[in-house]
C-alpha cells in the first residue's frame, strides 16, 4: 500500500493508488554551453534588485529589471539559450486567476508512428486507458502534484510538475520536477520566462469556467512558487525538437528549484506537506507490474481545470538506435499533462520513476524517459547547488 511522505495531512486515498491494473500492456542557437548528459546550470550574475536576474549580456541596472518585469521579457529576439543564461525574475501577481485559466497545453510532442519500430526494445502499442480523474480535494489525495505555468513565444502555456525531496534539505524540499520541453524548447530555441509552480491547482476540480469565481484558497491553496534556477539535460538542449518526439525524449526531464511569491520563511515541501522521492535506475518497464501518470490535461477534451491519472502495465518504446528506452502506458491524457510525474511502488512509499513526455498520434498512450545515470546527474546538480542554503 503505497504512501506519500507527509508532515501534515494523511493521503487516504493513496490506499489502492497502485493497485494491480487488468489492463493489458497495452514534445536561433543549436549549441548549448551544457555537454551531452550535464546539468543545465552554471553560476550568473545577480542584481541587487531583490535578487532579480537577466541573461548574461543584457543590461542589469535596476531601470532595465523594472523593464524586464514591465514586459520586456516578450523580446523573443534575446532567446536565451545557454545553460548560463537562465533567468526567471519574480514578477509578482503576473500569473493572475485569469492569465492561468488562458495559458494552452505546453507542445504536445506527438508520435506518428512508434519511433524505432523495428528496434528490438519497441512493443506493440498499448491499448488506451480512459484518464480518471484524482480525488478530491487534491491537497488531501495528491498533494504533491501541481501546474507549471510558463511564457512561451506563442503565448501563456501549461505543463504539470511533482514536488520531490531533496537530499540535501530532508524535509524542506524545493525541488520540482517535470520535462525538459516545459522549461526549454530544445536543439532550436531557449529557456521560457516567467515559470510558476502552482501545487494543487483548482484544489476542488471546479470547471475551468468556474474557476475565476473561486476563492484564492481554492484556486491556489498554497500559493505560487517561482522557479530562480531550472536545470534539464543536455541531451535535451542539443537534441530536443518542440515539434514531434524525436532521440532527445529520452532525456526530456528538468528539475525547479522554486521559491514562494510573496516570501516567507518555509520550504515548498513544509508549505504543502509533501514531497516524493525519485527513484533513478528503477527497473525497466518489463520489471513493473505498474505505473501510473498524473498531471492537468488541458488540450480537447480536457480543460487543464482536473487532475487526471492514468494507471496500466507499462511497456517499452525505443526512439532512435542509442538512446535509452522508454517507458510507456495506454492514456487518453493530452498536452499540459507533459512534465506530470509517473509513480511506481517501492516498498509501500510513492515513487517517482518518470514523467510525461510524447504521446501517439492519436492520443491513446505516453510515454516518459527511464531515470538512469542522465537524470540523476542533473538531479544532482540542482541539489548540490543549493545544499548550502
């Protein structure tokens, strides 16, 4: 009976969260300063401004930072790109109820055909599984699940996140985590602006239609949490394609260090309550009985109003010779679900094992990147970086 690590509330309805399934088995600069299999992250410079920062070579006076909160973070022409050049400045109340009822699925990295059909790790598709929604309230069933919301060049978009514990802060995580493609576009773009972690979004499952009308503790019970440093893969950065799953899926993970909006002295993990560990070199997928897949599905027909969860045996997906094989389940979830944690049991506890990344062309299966020696090196970092804090 698997369970979620909790300093406050107990998740009952965890009980059967991993019961055994019937079902059958069945997203400007190609160089990025990170090498294949390093953290996206290095040291750069910070304002005084509140600890505000701005790509390395842009202005950094606190006139050119009010700019920046004021909206010049829309200059798409200065996308940066280098792992170095992440910058996320609080711009407080930004994401407001109605801009994060407008934001649109993150890329919905689609699959046409099953990759590498004729690779020996490929299996038949899975037969799809229909999404269920979570229990609610969320806080109480599945606390450590959220929305990730993010500037794109095409507008507002969505993805979804997990908070998991960080070593180096037992108990105080402020580690989030969710695909490389929600964070950065890939081997043809940059880092997105202005990415916010919203745990237990629309904690009561209100209708997107009526989520403007809802009290804030309904909205967002435990606030907004702004990412001041991100890392993915550099896999991800020099091969991922915002188009179609392509080899970089394979490494289409990222991780957020987060801080509160309006300040204060708690960790995102004592906020909430709650926080999972990530289990790196879980079995493959033969070696699991199940998996299951959470996230916010907001492209037709869902809204991104909803927690769903798909729950099936997984099987395997190869996308190009020399890349790990996937993990992959039948779902019915779509875009905005991307970056949503997979979840197998180990020992009785709650573990994260992948997330989100490609879905078929016809939206009956996902498929998430197996957690090996890639993901935990950039898992790693981020915790190294900030051990000292």
């Amino acid at each position: 009976m698997p369970s979620i690590r909790r300093s406050t509330v107990a998740a009952a309805a965890l009980a059967s969260l991993l019961a055994v399934t019937a079902t059958a088995c069945g997203p400007s600069d190609d160089n990025a300063e990170a090498s294949s299999g390093s953290s996206a992250a290095a040291d750069q410079k910070a304002s005084k401004d509140d600890g505000l920062k701005l790509p390395q070579g842009m202005p950094t006076s606190i006139d050119d930072l009010k700019k920046w909160k004021d909206g010049g973070w829309q200059n798409w022409d200065k996308w940066a790109r280098k792992a170095s050049d992440f910058a996320n400045p609080i711009i407080k109340d930004h994401w407001k109820t109605d801009r994060m009822a407008k934001a649109k699925a993150a890329p919905d990295l689609k699959v046409k055909a099953t990759g590498a059909g004729s690779a020996a790790a490929t299996d038949p598709d899975p037969r799809p599984v229909r999404a269920q929604e979570v229990a609610r309230p969320y806080h109480r069933n599945m606390a450590p699940i959220g929305k990730i919301f993010f500037e794109s060049p095409k507008g507002p978009m969505v993805c979804s996140g997990t908070i998991v514990e960080d070593p180096a802060h037992p108990g105080k995580s402020n580690l989030v985590w969710t695909a490389g493609h929600c964070v950065h576009s890939g081997k043809r773009g940059g880092w997105m602006r202005n990415i916010a972690f919203v745990p237990s979004y629309n904690d009561n499952g209100a209708a997107m239609n009526q989520v403007n009308n809802l009290p804030s503790q309904q909205q967002t019970p435990y606030g907004r949490f702004w990412a001041d440093w991100v890392t993915t893969s550099g896999e991800w950065m020099n091969m991922g394609s915002q188009e179609t799953g392509n080899g970089g899926s394979a490494y289409d993970f990222a991780v957020l260090h987060v801080k509160p909006e309006r300040g204060g002295g708690k960790s995102l993990e004592e906020t909430v309550g709650a926080a999972v560990p990530v289990w790196f070199g879980a079995p493959s997928a033969e070696g699991l009985s199940s998996l299951k897949a959470i996230g916010y599905p907001a492209a037709p027909p869902y809204d991104g109003a909803r927690m769903m969860s798909c729950l099936d045996r997984p099987n395997r997906l190869t996308m190009e010779q020399g890349t790990p094989t996937m993990d992959r389940i039948g779902c019915t979830m779509t875009g905005g679900t991307s970056g949503g944690g997979w979840f197998a049991n180990r020992g009785g506890e709650l573990t994260l094992v992948s997330n989100s990344s490609i879905s078929g062309g016809n939206q009956t299966w996902l498929a998430g990147p197996h957690l090996g020696p890639e993901a935990k090196r950039v898992f790693d970092g981020i915790s190294q970086k900030f051990a000292g804090e």
